[in-house]
C-alpha cells in the first residue's frame, strides 16, 4: 500500500507521456494531422521528438535518475505549453502532468522531502 501512494501520483503523468511518445513513434494517422497542420512541425521531427519524450520519461522512471528526469520532463512540457500557446489552444493538461511530475517524485523520494518540507518541523 505504501508503493501505491508514492507511485501512484507518479503513475498518472508516466502513462500519458508513454502514451505521446508511441503514438509520435509508431506515427498514428491520428498525431500526423495536428503535427503538422494544426502544430506546424514537420514530420521530420515527429520521431526525434518522440524518442526525447520516450527518454525524458524513463529517466524520470528510475529511482536513481527521477530527478534529472523531472527536470528534464518539465523542459519538455514546457515546450508542450509553449507549442499550444503558440496556436491559441488550451494548455492547462501539460501544465498539469508537470505539476504531477514534481508532486509524483516528492511523495517517493524522500530527499526532494527533505529539501523541500512542505510542513514544519514540530517543536
């Protein structure tokens, strides 16, 4: 049960970023359109940026690199919000999976607790 509170927010933002990066990389029919029409890249790039998000992600999967990996996943989806912004659309879901990023590594590692107390300490 205790896994279950530490992993289970980290859960969330893991499955949908798993989910953008093997659509980008198994090039659905259903990604190409807004990549290129409503979003303006090139097909070019979709695979490359698939295989960064894919990496981004699995290095914020292991315990020893989480870290890195939030950082490295908030640079990503701050490109998201960026790229939705750019074209008038709505983008609150990138803003969200990256505050469940951060959220998801402070419940299960406890040196992001320790850095980062959210309560005091009792006297």
């Amino acid at each position: 049960m205790k896994y279950l509170k530490e992993w289970g927010v980290s859960a969330l933002p893991m499955l949908a970023l798993a989910m953008s990066a093997f659509m980008k990389l198994s090039g659905n029919p259903g990604m190409i359109e807004p990549w290129t029409k409503t979003f303006g890249y090139p097909l070019s790039l979709l695979t490359p940026i698939g295989v960064v998000e894919l990496l981004c992600l699995l290095t914020y999967i292991i315990p020893r690199t989480a870290v890195l990996g939030a950082i490295l996943l908030t640079g990503y989806l701050g490109g998201a919000v960026a790229t939705h912004a750019r074209i008038g659309d709505n983008f609150a879901s990138p803003i969200v999976l990256g505050i469940l990023v951060w959220l998801g590594l402070y419940l299960r590692d406890p040196r992001l607790r320790a850095l980062v107390p959210l309560t005091s300490a009792s006297r």
